[in-house]
C-alpha cells in the first residue's frame, strides 16, 4: 500500500512552508530515516525523514514551491501501485501536468526514460539533465536549453526554466538550428535578437570583455529568510519614529563576575556565563520596572507585559534569527546562560520551532564581540524598544583625585518614540547601567 | 530647455524616430526645412503612386475590350491628375503633423544648423534661435545626382531638364520625354507618361533596366514596356544636354533624341553639406554619406543617423527602420539594422517587387542555392486578371540551411505580398515549415506556396 508523505506543520502559526531542496527523485529507492526534502518556514528550516520504505513514486511539489502543511508531498510504495488518489490539489503545474501525461500515454513515460540517449546529441552537462516537457517546449521554441537556469531539483531543467528563457533568449532560428552547437555563444543578430545562420557561420563569440576569469558579480536569488528579514526590517523603520540613546558603564563588576565564574564554574556546574548573558540576565529583571519598554505598540493600544519574553538575536549562516526566552525575568543567571546557547544552537542548524522565533516583548541584539562601540539597533515590530550590546572600551575616570583606567561597555537603545519617550527610555537605560555596575548585589535581590 | 533628442530633417528616418521618442517620452525636436515626410512624402515615393494609380485606370480603359470591357472616349487629363496627386500629399502630410503633435514633438519649420558641441550636448540654430539637446540625430536624406555633363545645369535652369521633383508636377503631358537612368525613379515615371501619351526614350548607362533587379525580371518588365512603346537605349552614355535634345553615345556612335522634357534620374546622393556636421567632427563616407554602425551611431557619441543620408539603402522602409533601431538604442533597447530581408518594389504595370538574394547576388556571394524559377500563371487569380501576362516567380533557396534567401517576382499585388516573402528571409524558417502555412485562395501569393513545393 502506498504512503502520502506530507508536509508537517511546525508550529502553530505556520500555514505553508517552501521546499528548499528535495533528496530524492521520482523513482529513487528509499528507506527508513533518509532525508526526503528540505523545507523552509519564515525563519527555519527542516529535513524531512522518511517513515516508511519503498520506492519514490510520485512527487507532487517542485523546489521553491510554497506548499501548505499537512498537504500531499510525494507518495512512497511499490513500483507499479496506482498514486493517482495521492495528487493534491494545487499541484505544482509540471509536476501536476506530468502526471496527467502518465495517465493519458504511457509511450510519454517510455520517451522520459529515454533521456540520456536524447541528450547524448546535445553535449552540455546542462542539457543533459531536462524534463521531457522542458525539452519539447525548448525545441519547438528555438531554444537552446544550455542557456536555461536550472531550477528544478538536482539542478534539472523543468519547464518554468524554458518558459523564463523564452523571454530571456537567445532563440535560434529554424535553419540556423541545424548547425548549432549547444552552449557556444553566439551574437543573436536577427529579429529580436535570434541567432541565424548567418551568425552561426561567423562562429561563437567572445561576449565577455572582462579576462574570463574574472566574474564581476554573482546574483543570488533571495533565500526565503533575507526576504522576510527584509520585509521585517523596512516594516520597522518605515512604521515607527526609532529614537537610539547611547550610554556607557563600568564593566568591571560584570568581568569580575565572570571570572569569578569561569575559574569556579565548572567546579559548581555552572555552564560558562557571558557578559552577554549577564546583560540578558539585568535587562530582564530591570525592565520589570521600565513596563513602557517592555511592551507591544499598536495602533490605538500599549499592551504593557508583566514578564519579559526576551528576544535574542542570533547570527547565522542563513541570516539574523530572534528566539525567544520566555519569561526570562523569572529565570536564574544559570539558566537564562543554558536556555540562550540552546535557542542559538537551534536557530544556528535551523531545527528551531517557527513558534519560538516570535513573541518577544522586547530584543538584545550584541554585537559587542565584533568591536562595535556604538550602533542603531532596529526594533522588532510591535515591540517598542531594543537594547544593543557594544564592546568593551578603556575609559579613565577620576578616582579620588587621581586618574583610573577602567573598562566600559556601551549600550545602545532604540526605542520607538511614538510609544515611549526619550526620559524614560533614559532612565531605564540608566537603572540597567546601574545594576551592571552593581551585578552581585543585583543577583541578591 | 534643453531635449533628449534633436532631429534634423522631417522625412521617413527623421519624422518616425521623432514619433517615436516623442512616445517613449523623449522630449523631442524635429526641425524640417520644407515640409515633413520629405522627398518620399512630397516628391517621390507616394506622389508617384497617385500618377500611377491614374494611369493604371487609363491603361485599364484602353485595354478593357481584352476582358469584354469596351470604354468610348477614356482620357487622362493631366492637370486633374496632378491636382489629385497634390490633394493625396496634403492629406499624408497632414496626417504626418498630425502623429508627431500626437506624440508630443517639437516640430520647427525651418532649417537646422549643427552649432557645435556644447556642456550640455548639442548645440542646434535655426532661424536665430538656438537649440540645445543631449542627443542628435541626423536625418537629412538625399538629393538627386546631378552629374558635370555638359549643358545639364543650362538644361535644368530652363525648365527642360528636369528631377524627381518637377516631374510630378507637369501639367501637361509632354510629347516626347526623354528618361535618364532605368532605375527605379526613370521607370516609374516612364511608365506613367508612356500610359498618359508620351513617346518615352530611356536611357542607360548599363546593361540593364531597374538597378539591383533580377535580370531575367528586368528583362521581362523591358520587353512589356517595348510593347506598350517605350524606347530602350542600353549600355548608352548621356554625354550632352541641349535645350532640346539629349545626346548619347551608344555602340561607339552619337545618337541625339529630341525631346520636349528630359527627366535626370540617375541616382541620389546623401545630403550632408551646409548643416554643419563638421562642427562636431562625424565622419562621412568618400560619396559623403554618414558612417553609421548597424545601431545607427556615428563616430561621435550620442549622434546618430538614418534614412538616405548614410547611404545605404535609400529607400523610406529602410529609414522607418533605421529610425527606429537608433531609437530603440537610445531607449536602451538592444536592437540592430539588417539589411538582408528589406524589400523593394517598382510600381510600374507590372508591379515588380523582390526582396533578398536575387541569382546574381547570391553567385557573387558564394552561396550555394536552388532556384525556382515559375510561371505567374500558376496562381488562378493571376491568369483570371491578367490577360497574355507573363510574369514570373523566383525563389531561391539556400541549399545548406534549406532556407528561402530571396524572392522576386514580376506581376500585380507583389507589391501587397512581397513582406510575406521579407518573413520569411528574416525568420529563416525552413522551406518544410513554410510548406506548412495557407496562403489564401485564390489569390497572386499563391505563386511563392506554388514555388516552394519546386523543392
């Protein structure tokens, strides 16, 4: 009996993810525990495992397309089992198309399984991996494949990539087809710029003007996560009235501490607090005075929250990513150090549950290990203010009548002016200050 | 203010890149010194075609009995023709105002002078005022040759040697008229005053009539013509013009023709003198035209030019299109002139038209081709309008890439269908598909389907 493999939902607010890559092809042998298909929410990503063994029969998605959750994905079984009540609706068109070819003419999947004898004439590694409907619709439009981007799984040419290319072109004209070689460039000098025979004669051309190997830029196409950073980031510059107040205070409590820790922690079974950690730690407990801060901003509404669900930035391959502590104001120095690695961790393989990455009431972003000394945080809508963390400068101060060096970190706070104002914003960085100062004493109360 | 696009010269090139930029948003000035849509508009092209249509109806009328159709007492009255031909131009011209107000250009009725090349781009004076704009494009066509032979400026000045201009406007039709050069301009106006009472002499210097034709096309479009009584003098030198007579050296001999009129059309050379185009340095050919890539450009950057004036093609769909490919470059659009599939047509009765490679062309080329080579009287439609026609059907096809690289045919409506052949030649379909498209029946066309089933 065959098995519907479906898209999972991770999370209780994600309604559709986005296939990164798929594994395995139609056709392939699977077992147990190997990876199916990648996938993507707005800010993670996940493998796929396969439950069940067999044969991949049918997959019904293409790479990029954004699938709903529990939808039909592909459908595993013996070779020879009818899928056809396994096709979901909205089926990706090639996938869904091809399908449909199946049913109506099995002479159709005999010329698939052709392939590599029909590719063996055009002799490009590109055009060697193509769909059968992506090969007619190339050859009926004039189109030299080699020239298409591959965008189907395993880098294989699928119809959309034809479709693009014809727009895109070059387009070889019906004669000039017959001595064309696949992958030569050639200067298209016929209508609308189509390679005749003409230019076919005069030979490939060397199109670049910069030394081959010297490539002036490369385009990527915008994984899901930097759209939707860019979306959330223009969203909260362009809604709000973002005020940044910058002050400094004297680390010396805070690297005391932690030497404090590092030398004796791992005797007490500490994990190994940072200064970062510590920040979290007094941001927490010193916003439960500052509520204006700690709050969602809406059109006619402060929502004021009496604990603090803090957002941590994480720095990843993939892009900035902000899990949740929830209720860090309740947590221990020890925890919230243990709690920060694990979200980190997670954000950083991508297995992070989608639900964890929202939900702050306000976020720390540091970027103090990197040198910064000063910077402009951008809030995380609806949130009404973040904090970031800055590196650690020598200052001098004056210490009874004489001059002392001493290590100062920088804070930089962004607040949202429209729903709180500069003085207490101030105040609640100067309170925080003060409690850095004052760490031990901090931990006591 | 300063435009995007300064155009000298309100003929085809000049007036459809104006239309053209004008609808792209281009701010753009025309300057025109006589009347927009140029010799083609005014003096050439489409006023001849209102002579010939009335001659084609005179000619209907004498040779009606042929079809059952006997007509009493036809006759042509020049002075109407010429008032009908000159209502036609008015309209066209009107129409030409028309589309470039439409499209938002400047038009200055006066001539431009290039100044020189100033901060901001181009400096353009005209009447006093100067103009500035960041592009310029020079559209200043062509005038006709006319070539040190002795007595022709004389002849001229007095009205009796005579160019594409004047010729369409003689009010009566003279008695005997001499036609220097069987080009295109020399037949078709031998061919309407042949129909309105001329005795017409034609005059060339080479071996034969109608410049780049198919030879055995001209020779047949020369043997209609010997019919209906215009004389051919071939490989024949003009060597003096007196105010009545044109004399000639053929076969190593003199031979004076009297004449009451004589037309000069022996060819037309590219218009670059007075509009300072020295001032900011663009190179022109030894004849004088504009050297111009197949973008349009000059050697100066942001100067370009279409129509006659690079010297070409010389031919108002060659300008239409050489317009707008230096538009299309200017909106930064790719787009490059092609010269291979544009076609020409010779509005005589016969109608000739072509299009591509012709067997002589295509043997200087080296191309290795196949010819067929039919009667017109393959197309129903032809046999049933065209008593004892003899037209022919050429299509030559490149033997390598099975492709059709050329057409010519002699007989009525080529004219209309010769673009279907210019399709063709410029997709490079192969003869197999084109084998597969229905052509209407019955129809004159048929005859290029009929042609191509020869392979």
């Amino acid at each position: 009996m065959a098995t519907a493999i479906i898209m999972p939902r991770q999370g209780n607010t994600v309604e559709s993810c986005i296939i990164s890559k798929w594994h395995k092809q139609k056709g392939d042998a699977v077992v147990v525990g190997d990876i199916l298909f990648t996938y993507e929410t707005d800010k993670a990503t996940f493998d796929e495992e396969s439950s069940v063994a067999g044969t991949l029969l049918e997959i019904f998605f293409e790479e990029d397309d954004d699938v709903p959750v529990l939808t039909t994905m592909c459908v595993i079984g013996e070779e020879g089992e009818n899928i056809s009540e396994f096709s979901p609706e909205g089926a990706s068109a090639p996938a869904k198309e091809q399908a449909q070819e199946e049913k109506a003419d099995e002479s159709v999947e005999e010329k698939a399984d052709d392939k590599p004898e029909a590719a063996a004439t055009t002799p490009t590694g590109d055009v060697a991996k193509i769909s059968p409907r992506a090969k007619n619709r190339a050859e009926k439009a004039g189109l030299d494949a080699a020239y298409a981007t591959a965008t189907g799984p395993n880098g294989r040419i699928i119809e959309r990539d034809i479709a693009k290319l014809e727009k895109s072109g070059p387009s070889i004209t019906k004669a000039a087809a017959t001595s064309y070689v696949s992958g030569t460039a050639y200067a298209g000098s016929g209508i609308g710029g189509r390679i005749t025979a003409e230019d076919i004669e005069k030979g490939g051309i060397e199109e670049a003007l910069v030394p081959a190997d010297f490539v002036e830029f490369e385009d990527e196409k915008l994984p899901n996560i930097r759209k939707v950073i860019a979306r959330a980031m223009h969203h909260s510059l362009a809604s709000m009235a973002q005020l940044t107040i910058n002050m400094s205070f004297d680390a010396s409590a805070i690297m005391e501490f932690r030497k404090g820790v590092k030398a004796k922690g791992e005797e007490l079974g500490l994990p190994n607090i940072t200064l970062g950690d510590m920040v979290v730690y007094a941001t927490a407990k010193t916003l439960l005075k500052h509520k204006g801060l700690n709050a969602h901003f809406t059109d006619d509404t402060i929502r004021r929250y009496n604990t603090v669900h803090m957002g941590v930035a994480v720095d990843t391959e993939r892009g900035l990513m902000v899990p949740t502590l929830f209720n860090s104001d309740r947590m221990t120095l020890s925890q919230i150090s243990t709690n920060t690695k694990e979200l980190a961790a997670q954000s950083k393989s991508g297995t992070i549950n989608p639900d964890i990455l929202q939900g702050g009431t306000f976020t720390i972003t540091n970027l103090g290990a990197m040198g910064v000394e000063t910077f402009t945080p951008v809030i995380n809508p609806p949130q009404t203010a973040i904090l970031g963390v800055c590196g650690i400068t020598t200052k001098v101060k004056e210490v009874n009548g004489s001059i002392a060096t001493f290590p100062s970190m920088g804070l930089s706070l962004t607040i949202n002016h429209m729903a709180v104002d500069g003085a207490p914003a101030a105040r609640f960085l100067k309170d925080l200050c003060t409690n850095l100062e004052n760490f031990a004493v901090m931990l006591l109360a | 203010m300063k435009y995007d696009l300064m155009i000298i010269g309100g003929g085809p090139a000049g007036y459809l890149a104006a239309e053209r930029a004008g609808h792209a948003g281009l701010t753009t000035v025309l300057f025109e010194k006589k009347n927009v849509g140029g010799v083609c508009l005014n003096e050439g092209c489409v006023p001849s075609k209102a002579l010939l249509y009335s001659a084609k109806i005179y000619d209907y009328a004498k040779t009606g009995s042929k079809y059952g159709i006997t007509f009493e007492g036809a006759s042509l009255n020049q002075e109407k023709v010429i008032k009908r031909k000159k209502k036609v131009v008015k309209t066209l011209v009107s129409g030409v105002k028309g589309a470039l107000k439409h499209n938002k250009v400047e038009l200055i009725e006066g001539e431009g002078f290039i100044e020189k090349r100033s901060a901001d781009g181009f400096n353009v004076s005209c009447a006093g005022t100067v103009y500035t704009g960041s592009r310029l494009m020079i559209c200043t066509g062509s005038v006709p040759l006319m070539p040190p032979i002795e007595g022709l400026k004389e002849a001229y000045e007095a009205g009796f040697a005579m160019t594409n201009k004047e010729v369409l406007d003689l009010t009566v039709v003279p008695e005997k008229l001499v036609v220097v050069g069987g080009g295109v301009i020399g037949l078709e106006m031998a061919s309407y005053y042949n129909s309105a009472g001329s005795e017409v002499t034609i005059v060339e210097m080479l071996d034969r009539i109608a410049g780049m034709t198919d030879t055995e096309i001209s020779t047949i479009l020369m043997k209609n013509y010997e019919k209906k009584g215009i004389k051919f003098n071939l490989q024949s030198k003009v060597v003096k013009f007196t105010q009545s007579s044109v004399i000639y050296e053929k076969e190593g001999e003199k031979v004076e023709t009297p004449a009451d009129k004589v037309l000069v059309s022996i060819g037309r050379r590219p218009f670059t003198q007075n509009i300072g185009i020295e001032n900011i340095g663009v190179s022109l050919t030894e004849r004088g035209a504009i050297i111009t890539d197949d973008k349009g450009r000059t050697n100066i950057a942001e100067v370009y030019a279409a129509g006659d004036v690079n010297g070409k093609s010389m031919l108002a769909h060659t300008a239409y299109r050489e317009a707008e490919v230096c538009i299309n470059n200017i909106l930064g659009k790719k787009d490059r002139m092609r010269y291979n599939a544009i076609p020409a047509v010779i509005y005589t009765n016969p109608e000739v038209a072509s299009v591509g490679e012709t067997e002589e062309t295509a043997k200087q080329k080296g191309i290795e081709y196949e010819c067929a080579n039919i009667s017109m009287r393959y197309a129903g439609r032809y046999v049933a309008e065209n008593e004892g026609g003899d037209g022919i059907c050429k299509v030559l096809v490149d033997k390598k890439y099975n492709k059709v690289i050329g057409v010519s045919v002699i007989g009525n409506y080529s004219s209309e269908f010769i673009y279907g052949a210019s399709f063709m030649i410029e997709t490079e379909m192969t003869v197999d598909d084109i084998k597969e498209i229905v052509f209407p029946h019955p129809t004159v066309c048929e005859v290029i389907r009929e042609a191509l089933f020869a392979f």
